[in-house]
C-alpha cells in the first residue's frame, strides 16, 4: 500500500492543528472521508438530488439509482446473497435496536436468554438490557479471561438451550479483541438460538464475509469506513428479517394503507420507513469501491502492521498500562500511570495528535479493567509508522511535561 | 501552540490541589450527598455539604477524574465552606461567567479558583472544571 498516495486521497489530513501536523489517531471514533465518497456526496446534491422511489421524472430515477445501486455495492462488500438482507439504517446503533425491537421482543418469553459480553460497546448492552426488562427474558455474559479475551469453553458453559440470542461485538472498541464469531455462531446454532454480530470496528478493517460467517444479524456503520455520518447497515437472513417487525411506520415503507390498517413493502424496504438517508447511501457505495480497490486484505495486513508497531512501541514507555490482547484489531488502549487520559489527550492535543480519552460507550467494560477511563489511539489505513512514532514522542513529553508540574 | 502554552491551563496552583486535594473525604454526621458523573468522559464525584442556618459548614468529596476535575472540586470545596447558600450560588455563577471567558469583576477576590482561568481556552476541558461547581448547586438547592 502507498500509504502517501493514500493520504493524498483525504484532504482532512493535510492541515496543523495547534501548530503541528495533524496526526489523527480516533479513527475508531470516526474515520476520515476519502475525496470519492466527498466528490459522489457532492454531485449527488449538485446533480441528482430528489426523493427515491416516487415521481417519475429524471433525477427521480437518477437518485433511486445511485440509492439501490449503493446497496447493491454493499452487498456484494459483505456478500449477503440478496440485497433484499441489507438494510440502511442510520447506524449501527439503530441496527442492533431494530433486532431488539423487531424481532427479539416479538421472541421473548420469561425463562429465555439473552447472552451477551462485558466487552460490548453500550450499543449492543442497553437494548438487551430494555428487551430483557420488556420480556421477562434473562440478560447473561459470557465471562473475559485476564487478557480481555473469551474463551468457546467459556461461550459453550454459557450458552444454553434456553438461549434465543448471542449479541457480541465482532472486534472490541476498547481491548481490540478479535471474537471467533464463526464458532460462536456454530454454539449458538447448535443450542437453537440466533447471533447478532456487532460490527463497527471489524467491518472498516477487514474481509467481512456474512455468509462465511453464518451470523444471523450483522450490524455496521458507514461514518467508521470512510463514508458520511449518519449511515448504516444492518444484514439479516431472510427468513429472519421476514419475522421481523418494521420500527419505523410511515411512508416509503407501505404497499397498501386503509383507513384501519396497512401492509408493509416487501424487503429491505419495510425497514426504510420515511424518506431514507439517500446521499449517505451513496456516499457509502463510494467508500465501498474505494476500499474495495485499495484491498481489504491489504488494509488488514496493514492496520496489524500498525497495531503491532504501536505495541511494541508503547511498551517501551515507562510506567504504562496496555490493556487488552497482543493479538488485536487497528487499536491500542492505555493509560500513563499518574496522569489521567484526559490530562495526555490535552498535552497529545497541543502537539497535534487526536486521540481519545474516556469511557469509549464501555462503562462495564471500564468497571471491569477497574480504571474510570483510559486514552485509546486507533489507527486506518492513511496511519503511517511516523504518526505512531509522534504519538510515541508526545506521550514521553506528556510524562516530562506532568513530572516537572509534580515536582 | 507549544507544550509552554500548557501552563495556562495546567498551573501550578491546580497541580498542587490535584496533588493534594483540600477536603477530600466524608463529612461527619449527617449531610447533602450528591453524585454527580461527567457521562461523556466518566469523571466521578460524590460531594458532601453541611448547611446550618443557610450556611456551608463543611463540604467534602470523593471522586476519581482528571487533574483539572478534581483541583476544581478542591478548590470548590474551600471557596464554600462558611460561605452562605446565596454567596455560593454566586460565585459559581462568576466561575461560569469565567469559564465562559467573559471579563470578571476586578474587585473579587476568587482566591485559587482563579488559577482555573485558563480552562476556557480549552473548550473540551470546560465540563471538566465546571462539574464540582454543578454539584454544589444542587446540593444547596435541595437543602433549601
């Protein structure tokens, strides 16, 4: 990968902040929009911009075409069979609360469970939390060893027949664990209940094959790939998504509406209720061809890269907490020891570098680590080892600059 | 902005009340409890008050966040105690107002609190500084 031809691609990085060099590392937050997915977000507004799926003039059928030719690209990016499975939905928050909502409160009975992680972002805990309080189903973790992984026994002791539904992250936003979902999936199968995958940090950073995977719901967001915010995915198989109940009624998603009651459109489009998010769909097909042309094995080979530079980087810091396994997505957790994250998010920050500092959406999982918060620096695929080596100089001034206040 | 511009917000009276939180702890006897929590970031404190006849007789607090949160809380604590209920309420107004950057009285004495001046040149670190002073108003509200 030319990583400097790349980094041409996104404007955004090429400015000072606070009198040096941007090096943004929060990309797990948010990524940086490369100049297609801008030019298409651009022209779609300068030339094609109408509703979909109504009307039949000229830029009507211009903009429906950009709108499911987007969808169609994404489905082939996660080759789902049909795009019937692929759902725009604002995020992946929304997507893991239209299965909550849809289909597992439909589900649920007293006496079923729900099995989730203590590594889950809190996008993927709350709307358990509500199905189960809604239910009277049981809400059950799969418990972490020391190093922020899961062990499959520990998923086979865990997951029972009464289990309905596995709800686990793909990669962790904080640890940077990498979960075997295939063999998670196999678990849950075996014991008759269903997968919900949550896949906003894998699906920027690596081959996601949903078929491969045999998940039954995966959930992703365009803002974390590259694409505008605002935009999301959420997969289904289709028997499942048929089961599955709209959230949101309105227009766009009906076939027949009668005084007393109305039929819903067939799929994908029964979940796209009001005017969809038209211009985020399109931006997110072009984020899809610009990575599908750069390689998602080769952004994957090269976050690792980065991930394992940082490691071993950062290690040789003084007085630091790395948390999480070695083996890990395109992010590192830590906190310096006596200085708290927010404290070296603002000293990395008078340098130029963007990390973040908090609970990262992961109180559990902060509770668990028994820290209030750490800082994190999450790498993509326009990171180059340089910024890690700044990151690694401005943390080093951070513990000279917090010694000297001490002293 | 180099790392010198740092020591307009972390200086050294902060550092010293970080270090060295004044009125860290729980009060004797019965007191206001409030539990106040900074959701965005995870910053923590619980803050304690004593009022007799609309007066602070001793405010405490524990918590856990960043140096600017928990001098802030520190110097909080001390700019209360034996302060009436409308003093305070007042100066948290004026830590607002210089939180906000507006120009202060010249006249007021804000003792070490003035030290925090320079947290609004950091916009992100405002909540930081300002959620010891959120918690003492609601802590005098609800014993009104």
């Amino acid at each position: 990968m030319d990583i400097k031809a790349i980094r041409e691609m996104f404007p955004i990085l090429n400015q000072e902040v606070n009198g040096n060099p941007l090096v943004y590392l929060d990309s797990s937050a948010t990524s940086q929009k490369p100049l297609p997915v801008i030019e298409a977000v651009d022209e779609y507004y300068r030339m094609d911009n109408s509703n979909v799926h109504r009307g039949v003039h000229t830029l009507g059928t211009r903009a429906t075409d950009k709108y499911e030719g987007a969808r169609e690209k994404v489905r082939a990016f996660i080759n789902a069979e049909s795009t019937a499975q692929v759902i725009f939905t604002r995020g992946t928050t929304t997507s893991i609360n239209y299965v909550a909502y849809g289909y597992a409160r439909q589900k649920l009975q007293p006496g079923d469970e729900i099995v989730i992680t203590p590594m889950e972002h809190h996008s993927n805990i709350i709307p358990w939390q509500q199905a189960a309080a809604a239910t009277g189903a049981t809400l059950k973790y799969i418990p972490l060893q020391d190093d922020g992984t899961i062990t499959l026994e520990d998923v086979r002791n865990t997951v029972t027949e009464n289990t309905k539904i596995v709800a686990i992250t793909h990669v962790s936003n904080v640890l940077g664990t990498i979960n075997p979902i295939k063999e998670i999936a196999d678990i849950t199968h075996d014991n008759g209940g269903i997968i919900v995958v949550d896949g906003a940090q894998s699906v920027p950073h690596m081959k996601v094959d949903v078929v491969e995977l045999d998940c039954d719901f995966y959930a992703f967001s365009g803002h974390k790939m590259g694409a505008p915010t605002g935009i999301g995915v959420l997969y289904g198989k289709k028997e499942l998504l048929e089961e599955t109940e709209p959230v949101e009624f309105g227009g766009e998603m009906i076939d027949f509406v009668n005084l007393y009651d109305s039929t819903w459109k067939e799929l994908p489009w029964k979940f796209e209720g009001g005017t969809p998010i038209i211009a985020g769909a399109i931006g997110l097909g072009a984020a899809v061809d610009f990575l599908s042309d750069i390689g998602m094995n080769n952004i994957y080979e090269h976050d690792k890269r980065l991930a394992n530079y940082a490691m071993e980087k950062l290690n040789t810091i003084e007085n630091i907490s790395i948390y999480g396994p070695n083996e890990r997505g395109a992010l590192v957790t830590f906190n310096l020891d006596d200085v708290h994250p927010h404290d070296t998010a603002t000293v990395l920050d008078s340098e130029g570098i963007a990390v973040r500092a908090g609970h990262h959406c992961a109180q559990p999982l902060m509770k668990w680590l028994n820290v209030a918060a750490t800082a994190r620096a999450s790498f993509y695929l326009y990171n180059s080892v340089e910024d890690i080596d700044a990151l690694v100089d401005g943390l080093l001034k951070t513990k000279e600059y917090f010694g000297n206040v001490f002293e | 902005m180099s790392l010198n511009n740092l020591d307009t917000l972390y200086r050294q009276v902060i550092m010293d009340h970080y270090k060295n939180p004044r009125n860290r702890g729980i009060v004797d006897g019965d007191a206001v409890s409030v539990d106040m929590n900074n959701p965005t970031c995870g910053d923590r404190i619980r803050l304690q008050l004593k009022v007799e006849d609309g007066t602070v007789i001793d405010a405490k607090f524990e918590g856990e966040g960043c140096s600017i949160s928990m001098s802030s809380a520190s110097m909080m604590t001390q700019a209360v105690k034996g302060k009436n209920i409308n003093d305070a309420l007042k100066m948290s107004e004026v830590f607002s107002d210089m939180m906000l950057g507006k120009d202060l009285d010249s006249d007021l004495d804000l003792g070490d609190i003035e030290a925090l001046q320079g947290v609004s040149k950091f916009p992100a670190r405002i909540k930081c500084a300002t959620l010891a002073w959120k918690a003492m108003e609601k802590g005098v509200k609800e014993e009104d």
